[in-house]
C-alpha cells in the first residue's frame, strides 16, 4: 500500500488556494494509492496576506490536511525540505499552489513509482505564463551548470514540480542539509531509479508568481 504525500508550498497565495483544494478534490477520488491514502501538505513560507487563515479552514474540514507555517519568508527550497523532513508518505510530491502544475500529472507519476522508479523530474515543455526572457535564462541556466559538470547533469526545464520515494526522502533528510540549496539539482543525482515526465505549465489562475530568482534560492533555515 503507497500512501501519497503532497507538498505545496505557499507564499501569499490568498488567491489561489481554495481553488487548488477544489481542483484536488475532484480528481482525488479517481487516485489509485493502493489502498495507502494521501495527505496534503500545504508549507506557508511566511506569508503576509490571508493565506494561513485560509489554509486553516481547509485543515478544519479535512483530516488528511497538514499545514506548517514559517515565522518569516525563508524561500522556496527551505519550504520544500520542510515539507519533505515531514512527509509520511512512500510517493512524495512537491508542486506549489498556483496551479501551473497539472494536478493530471499525480496519476501518471505514481504509475511511474509502480513501475520501479524512485525519482521523477518533471519537465516544462513550455510555460505559459512566462516570457521569452525567463524562458532564455531558464534554458542558459542548465546549459551552464551541465557544461561546467563532469559527473551531475541535469534535465533541461526540470522544474521544482517532482516527485520521490521514501528512501529518497530518508537520503534528504540526513544529508544535502547546506544553508544555500538546490532541491530539483539534488533529487536527480542521489542515485535511485529516475525518469522524466513532460508537462505544459499553466498560466496562473490568478495573481503574479511570488517567488523571484532570489527568493527561489534564498538561505533556508
């Protein structure tokens, strides 16, 4: 039995979280877990609008609902290793609220985790809501890294939308513990099965993206 761990973070999201609750409750019935069941684990990065009162009530109205709250903003990597350090789930993965991650895409990444797979990155195949100079920069950005590499490469557009094991996790939580990290890096080079899926990242549902480069790798706790 494979219980699901769904980590979503949040940084003043007042806008959208309701409608990701929704948006998962629709397909959640249609999940197959194995019989392991799910939570939800929504990180809320230090909001400042409404976000953790919302988040809240969601966590009132479902017991699978879990919800960890920063004092401050400490960025995105920071939310996500939070998220995981807490997951109790054999599938875990980390996508955030704006919904410009399918949630159609929890179906055939658990497929993958049954076919033996304990890491799978997620690639844009494009983004929306971005234009052509974060598009260029995104591109450049891993370019670089793999051209400097001899031993770690990494996918193309990986995104921070990923999934990995439990085992995976247990590696996470007892090594890769810099103040500066760099999560969708980490989780393709620990050495476990991986593979990719390709998706089209959505426009937003509604606001602007929160986090800027800065804040994606800001110092974490």
């Amino acid at each position: 039995m494979k219980k699901l761990s769904l980590i979503i973070s949040v940084y003043n999201e007042e806008a959208v979280l309701e409608k990701f609750y929704k948006a998962f409750c629709s397909i959640e019935q249609n999940l197959e877990y194995g019989g392991g069941g799910y939570e939800l684990i929504f990180v809320n990065d230090g909001s400042t609008d409404a976000s953790m009162n919302i988040l809240e009530v969601i966590a009132q109205q479902n017991k699978n609902v879990r919800v960890i709250s920063f004092s401050r903003n400490f960025g995105h990597e920071a939310a996500m290793i939070a998220g995981i350090d807490h997951a109790a789930g054999d599938v875990i993965i980390c996508m955030d609220a704006d919904l410009q991650h399918p949630l159609e895409c929890i179906a055939p990444i658990m497929a993958k985790f049954e076919e033996g797979y304990e890491v799978i990155s997620m690639v844009r195949t494009s983004n929306k809501s971005a234009g052509a100079i974060k598009n260029f920069t995104s591109r450049a950005f891993y370019r670089v890294i793999n051209a400097l590499s001899d031993q770690v490469k990494l996918e193309e557009n990986a995104s921070d939308f990923f999934a990995i094991s439990r085992n995976v996790a247990a590696v996470l939580k007892e090594n890769y513990r810099e103040k500066v990290r760099f999560l969708r890096g980490y989780v393709q080079n620990v050495g476990f099965p991986k593979t990719t899926i390709e998706y089209e990242a959505r426009a937003r549902v509604a606001g602007e993206s929160k986090y800027s480069i800065r804040k994606l790798f800001q110092f974490s706790v």
